[in-house]
C-alpha cells in the first residue's frame, strides 16, 4: 500500500464512506501507539533535561545523605521476614504436593545461586530500584527438581526494552547491552527470562523513575553548598581585608613580607605604628549564617520527600518528639518501604513462580507489611480467636510457621 492509497483511505473512513471491519485477526489486538512521546520527544516551550547517567546517579547514591535514605528502604526490606503461601482462590487441598513444592521454593529463594543469598541478591537488585528505577534478575530453569532455578543480579542500566513487544513469549522482550564488539554486543532476553522492576513506571517512558533520580539535582546542590561550608569554616577562604589608605607600594609590599615572616602563624600579636589605622573590609557577616546551614536543611528536607521519608531519618530531629517521632515512623514505613516491598513481591509472584514455573497457585508476601506493631497485632488476632472469627491454623498460616499436628481422641484424652 503506498501513501497515497493509505492517505485517501484514511480520508473515506473519516468521511464515513468507508468502515473498518472488526475481523477475527485484528480481535484483540492494540489499537492504541505505546509510548508515542519517544518518536517526537521535544515540544514548544517544554525544557528539556537530559536523564543523569547512571554513573553520576551511582555516584551520588555515595554520598551520606543519599545513603542514608537508601539504607533506609533497603535495609528494611531486605531483612524483613518472608513467607510462601497459597494463592486466594486456590484451595489447599486441590493443590497436589503443594507444602514439597513451597519448601522447593523457599529454599531457592534463600539461595538463589551458589554466590549469593537472599538478602544479598535482592539488596543489590533494591539498589538499582532506588537509584534510577531499573532492577533486574536473570531466571533460569535448572534440571534438578530440588533447585528448579536459579536467580543472578543484573545491572539494569545496561537492559534495553522493545517497546514493539507484542506478547509473543517466543520474542525477545529485553536485550542487555554488555559493551562488546559484534554480534556480543547484545544478549536477547524473552520475557520470562528477565524479572525487570520498574519504580513510578509511566506511559510516555518505558523506563521507571528512581527516587535518587528525582533527588538528583537536590543532592548535587547540597554537595556544592557542604564543600562551600567546609571550606568557609576551615578558613581557607578568607572572608576579609586590611584596607591601608595612602600607602605607597614600598610600604604595602614591606608591611606583607613582615606579616607573612613574623605574624602570620605565629600567634604573636601585631603592633601596627601609622599615621592612619588600617580597616578591616569584610566580606561576610563572619557568622554561622555564611555557611547556609538553613539551605542545607533545605535541601536535606527536599531529598526526603524524593524518598518520600520524614526528615528525622535523615537527621532533621527538630520539633521532634515521642509521639511525633512514633507518627513519622509509621508514616515512613508505609509510605516509603509498604510500595516498595508490594512491588517486589508481585513481581515475584507473577515473573517467577506464574511466567518461569507455572506454579501459579502460589505467592510471595512479606509477613511484616500487614501490622508493624507485634503487640497491636497479637491483641487482633486475640479477639479474633475469642469470638470465633479466626482458628488457631489461620492465625498460624498467617505468621508463616507450620500447622500444629493432629492428635488422636485417646491423645486428647491424655
């Protein structure tokens, strides 16, 4: 079809001379351009900034106070205990060999490979999330039916996405570029080969957005700002100058030689004989306030809400107080690490124990995210236990630990 053919078709169908038939081919499929916004990326009046590289964000995830709101999510996270149940919908009696097959998967997931733990696999995957949105794993089946698969870290800078990917499970979905010459350049990677997380994933980007990419010019202005205020109260930039009125040159250049040869790092006090007394021109207030420690709270303040954490945890500790420090706890786990955690888990569940197995009857929660305070929690389950609502099994399902054996009549009796 050339474009004149297709110009003048689209013409009739829009003058209604022309109807598009809905056929058993085109059922189903998208209509609809995915991301639209990559064939004409600048608009009129819209500033453009480049993406930081993943080099500057790495960088900048160094420093103490972007790793400190790092460590904050990441840590907590990764050290939170884990469970593997049963799906809603599915019944624990339909599923055959359902407790062999959730131990297959716990003790893959608590080594996924012969170098890494869990904590150490999923810290470095947390790590990316964070930092530029992008994290990823490598699946991949194994033929012992004790260790199914097996899981490797992937930087997932180096991951590129087809955005052309039409579901095909058969065609590549992910490419990672690993820097090499020739046909090494590019490793295909199918879709259920590569569990990629995506952090605020959005529609006119394939990519996702990290938290220290939002922070990112914030933490390079608090970088300048700190080595401006280390250098100020170190002295090494001097914020002062004697003015000496109607000197000669002779005199100024012998007045310099004898400060720098007898006064200066000495200690000893100057004792100056002229007809006018020199004056001191400053430059500063000579206070606190010339090292902007206002606009570095500022600042610090600005990367907590990229991070979506309450400044105390990053050591703003003003106004702060028993009952206000509980409250911005609270509001730290379930705002910054709550979505997080839900992520990972899902994509756990859906990426590989749904796409790589096929054991979709299963799923991987986290036991920490429904209550964070263990004795609110045990006063719930409590009640829950006394007006029926609850058994002593479901209360120990959903604490993760192994249901109680059964005991004979005679056993009871004892």
């Amino acid at each position: 079809m050339t474009i004149r053919t297709a110009v003048s078709r689209i013409v009739r169908v829009l003058a209604g001379a022309e109807t598009v038939a809905v056929t058993a081919a085109t059922a189903g499929v998208r209509k609809t351009a995915a991301l639209p916004s990559i064939m004409n990326p600048q608009r009129v009046g819209q500033a453009i900034t480049p993406k930081p590289t993943a080099a500057n964000l790495r960088r900048f995830a160094e420093t103490p106070i972007a790793r400190r709101a790092i460590n904050v999510v990441k840590d907590r996270i990764a050290s939170m205990d884990w469970q593997i149940k049963v799906r809603r919908g599915y019944a624990g009696v339909e599923i055959e060999d359902a407790a062999v097959r959730m131990n297959i998967l716990r003790r893959c997931l608590e080594e996924p490979n012969a170098n890494d733990s869990f904590r150490v696999l999923w810290e470095q995957v947390l790590e990316d999330l964070l930092v530029g949105g992008f994290g990823a794993v490598e699946m991949e089946l194994t033929d012992d039916p004790a260790q199914p698969f097996n899981l490797f870290p992937v930087d997932g800078a180096t991951i590129q996405i087809d955005t052309n990917w039409n579901g095909d499970a058969s065609k590549p979905r992910y490419a990672q570029a690993t820097g090499r010459s020739g046909m090494q350049n590019l490793v295909p990677l199918l879709d259920d080969e590569l569990m990629y997380l995506r952090l605020n994933p959005r529609t006119h980007t394939p990519f996702g957005l990290g938290r220290l990419e939002v922070a990112f010019e914030t933490v390079n202005q608090f970088l300048s700002a700190h080595r401006y205020a280390g250098r100020l109260a170190s002295n090494s930039v001097v914020q002062y100058a004697l003015w000496l009125n109607e000197a000669t040159p002779e005199q100024h250049d012998r007045l310099i030689r004898w400060w720098q040869d007898e006064i200066e790092g000495t200690g000893k006090v100057p004792l100056l004989s002229c007809e006018q007394k020199p004056e001191v021109l400053r430059f500063a207030g000579g206070t606190d306030a010339d090292l902007r420690l206002q606009w570095q709270e500022f600042l610090i303040l600005m990367v907590a809400n990229a991070f979506e954490l309450p400044p105390m945890l990053l050591g703003l500790q003003k106004d702060v107080n028993r009952s206000t420090a509980s409250e911005m706890a609270d509001e730290a786990f379930q705002s910054a690490i709550v979505p997080v955690a839900k992520l990972l888990a899902e994509h756990i569940t859906r990426d590989l124990f749904a796409k790589k197995l096929g054991w979709r009857e299963f799923e991987f929660c986290f036991n920490d995210l429904e209550s964070r305070n263990e004795i609110e929690e045990l006063t719930i389950q409590t009640e829950l236990l006394k007006a029926g609502v609850l058994t002593i099994a479901e209360v120990r399902k959903a604490r993760g630990l192994e249901a109680l054996p059964t005991l004979l009549p005679e056993e009871v009796a004892q």
